[in-house]
C-alpha cells in the first residue's frame, strides 16, 4: 500500500536538503600547517579539545630551543662563568663575495666562544646545506630545495649552498632569522632546523593571507602598478621557471624603484659628470616614487572609505627599507609588524635568556651588517646586553652614520644625532636614556658602533674588513 512512493514525498525533500551545501564557500585559507599525528590522535578521540590538548603537548615537545645547538652552547659557557656570547650577522654585503673570508669568519667566531645566528633577507632554505636542509623537512620545514647554481642556459638548477663555492661560510649556522627577520630556525643538536613556531604566530596570520591581502593593499593604492615593481622573487612562477633562486618568501614582500634601463648601463660603466648629472635626476624619481608608495599606504589608515579590518591589516605591516642610494636603488620590504631583524634578535635573546635563567647583561652580542635594515637590530635591539655593531667597509650606511651634515638615509631619518658620541676615529657611542627595569636596575640602553671603512680603510671586501675587526676588537 505505501509502495508508491508520491512525487515529492518529504524523503526526496530530505535528500535534496542533504545535498545541499552548494552554498558559498568561504574562501579558503590554508590552515597552520596540520602535524599528522594529531590529525589521527583527533580522528580517533573524536573530540577536538582532546585534539587541541595533545598538539600542545607535542609542540612543547617540539620545542625548538630544547635541544639547540645554541641553548647547549651557551649552557656549556654559563656553566663555567664565560659571557654569553652571540653574533647577529647579516649576510649580503657583510659577509658575501669573498668565501675565503667568510669561513675564516666563522672559525674566528667559534674559537672566540661565539655561537653565530644569520639575519638576512635571503630566506630559511638558502642558509641550509643540503643534509641540514634534509633533516629540517623531516623536521616539518615546508621550503622548496632553492636552486643556488646557474646552468649554461643562465637557468637556476637546484643546489644548496654547501655545492657551490660562493656560498663557502654562509650557512649552518646555530639559527636563522630569515627573510629579513620574519621567521626564526634553530639548528638542533641532532641535526636539521626547527622552526621557533611561537615567533611565527606574532605575525599574526599565515603566510597565504599575509601575501595575499598585501597585494591587496598593493592593488588598492597603486592599481596600475605605475610605482613600484614586484622583485622577482615574489613571482612564484619565475621559481617555477627556474628564473629565480627560492620561492617567495613567507613573510615578505619586495617592492622595487628601478632606474630606467639606460640608466642602468650608467651604473656598470662608470660614472662621467654629465652621466651622474642625468642620474641623480633618475634617482630622485625612484626616491619620490618610494616615498609615495610608503605615503599611500599610511594614508589608507585616514581614509573613511577603508574598513576596520583592513585598516588593522595595514597597521600590522612594517615597511622597511632597503635602498642603496648611492646606486639609485630604491626597495622598500613589506613585512608583518613583528618581522624584522631588531624583533628577531630581541626574541631570540628573550628565549634564551629564559631557558638559561641568565640576565640580559650576561649577553654579549656582536652584530654587523651594511644597509638600513641592520640599523635598527644594531641600535636598538640586544635588551641590556653588551652590543658591539660593526658596520661593514663599504656600508652604503658609512656616510649618514659618520658625516653629521647627512642626517637621513635614503629618505629615512636616522635616529637623533645627540644620541651618537664620537669615542675616536671610527668608533662611535650610541646612548639613549637608561630607564628603570621592573626590578629597579638601570636597562643598559648604551652600545658601540664601529665603522668599517674608517677602521680598515685597506681592506678590500666587506667580509676581509668584518674579519679584521674579530680579529682585533672581539
Ligand atoms: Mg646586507
């Protein structure tokens, strides 16, 4: 009697209802990278609190500076009441084009009792030989293997920087603050990086969102992209196309200023009056076309047309640039508020200090570094430690540093000239008030800046005058 089933009977209804959920998708954002064990612990418990609790205590677990070859280092030191000592090195222009160099560096810093952490804008993978590099993706790293060697062709081919001579010195070191501070790696003791994930979550988003509503922001200001021009790098598929060396940072974004190409062919021959004449024009365009872009996107925070989300966005940004006047190179990087060097370095010091229960005062930090996005890690950051900056023979950031009548950089003012105090001939004070700490005790706001140029001025590369100075001064 009830086997003929009507037309839309309410089964059909029911199964129509089930199908349903063509609704709109909301876009999709790649999660945090999922770890597989706790995907199937939250499959087989059901529950997603459960699932929560466990990944907590995996990733304390994971904790990167556990068994870090820099924690073990300087444990090592604290144990016999040795100074804690660090050096912060940036890598292009500092320690770059002269391999030679860059290892005598890296031994000179061993036996003086320095453990070495690399801040530079290349990213993570690039600092990585290729066993390390291996070992870090079993570890969770998520970089593709970058393509450091050129073939005849002039294409990138994969290869780590222990496969090519160039890079002799420049990697394994203790960790990494990459893509100009906006990730951090520890070198663990048993092999491979592990990524210090707490620093990652300050930048707030992950890195499919960061890229794509920078672009966002990038498109909105300037449509026609009529300012600036994305670098290479940015563009995933010239990695793919094997144009350019690794794939697109997690956390950055670069933005160039590029002369004309006429302009360029002046730069590599040489410069005669009437053709500097010409460029200075060309770079004072680059230098207007920087600073518009940098104007447009702090005005985006006053436009009442703007939301509230994305005026929130364009407040985690940082802008930080890395021009090379001198060249009428203008780039500007944008990254998350927290990713910089200064707050990589800061971060990496509070860990440690924490984990060693040591004072900040019982840090000594040597940093060094060539462009503007050291000055900041080589003035301000370091907490109360000892801070010796050297600033690399043939710094772009030697002039404004040195000659008082120059008082910015590349459009950027440097910070107030009352607070340097020349000591002699290339050696400089930078002091600013001490405030009290929360215990009462003065925080040591004072360090030392060393000029490359004025001390070594027979040097002949930034890495030749970087190893004088350890081999002096340290
Ligand atoms: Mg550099």
């Amino acid at each position: 009697m009830s086997d003929v089933v009507p037309e839309n009977t309410p089964v059909i209804e029911k199964t129509k209802v089930e199908i349903r959920p063509e609704t709109p998708k909301p876009p999709l954002i790649p999660k945090p990278e999922d770890d597989n064990a706790v995907s199937k612990l939250a499959e087989n418990l059901g529950a997603q609190e459960k699932a929560d609790e466990v990944r907590e205590a995996l990733e304390e677990e994971k904790e990167p500076y556990k068994d870090s070859t820099v924690l073990e280092k300087l444990r090592r030191r604290k144990e016999q009441d040795l100074p804690l000592k660090i050096a912060f090195l940036d890598i292009d222009s500092t320690l770059s084009g002269n391999p030679k160099e860059a290892v005598k560096i890296r031994e000179l810093l061993d036996e003086k009792g320095y453990v070495v952490f690399f801040v530079s804008s290349r990213t993570e993978e690039m600092t990585m030989s290729k066993a390390e590099y291996k070992k870090s993706v079993e570890l969770g790293l998520e970089r593709p293997a970058p393509k450091l060697a050129v073939g005849e062709d002039g294409k990138k081919i994969e290869a780590f920087p222990d496969e090519v001579e160039d890079f002799a010195g420049l990697y394994d070191a203790d960790g990494v603050a990459a893509a100009t501070g906006s990730r951090i790696f520890l070198r663990q003791q048993s092999g491979g990086y592990e990524e210090d994930k707490g620093f990652t979550q300050k930048m707030k988003q992950d890195s499919t969102e960061f890229r794509q509503r920078t672009m966002d922001i990038l498109n909105r200001i300037d449509p026609k992209h009529s300012l600036f021009v994305l670098s290479p790098v940015d563009n995933s598929q010239n990695f793919e196309q094997n144009i350019t060396d690794v794939e697109s940072p997690d956390f950055r974004v670069q933005l160039n200023f590029q002369p004309s190409t006429a302009e360029q062919v002046v730069e590599t021959t040489g410069a005669t009056d009437a053709k500097v004449s010409a460029t200075e024009g060309q770079k004072q365009t680059e230098l207007q076309k920087k600073q518009e872009t940098e104007r447009r996107i702090r005005a985006l925070l006053e436009d009442p047309g703007i939301d509230a989300e994305t005026k929130n966005y364009v407040r985690n940004l940082k802008i930080t640039d890395d021009s090379n006047p001198d060249k009428g190179k203008y780039s500007l990087y944008l990254t998350p508020l927290h990713g910089s060097k200064e707050r990589a370095v800061d971060s990496t010091l509070e860990q440690l200090s924490q984990r060693l229960n040591a004072d900040f005062r019982d840090f000594e930090l040597f940093m060094a570094g060539d462009s503007w996005p050291d000055v900041a890690m080589g003035l301000y950051a370091g907490r109360s430690a000892k801070v010796d900056f050297f600033v690399a023979l043939n710094s772009r950031l030697t002039t404004p540093l040195t000659e008082t009548e120059i008082r910015s950089f590349a459009g950027q003012k440097l910070p107030l000239l009352s607070r340097f105090f020349p000591r002699e001939e290339g050696v400089i004070d930078f002091k600013r008030p001490s405030p009290l700490d929360s215990g009462g005790q003065r925080i040591n706001r004072e360090r030392t800046v060393y000029i490359g140029d004025k001390l070594f001025p027979q040097a002949s590369t930034a890495p030749q005058s970087v190893r004088q100075f350890i081999e002096t001064k340290l």
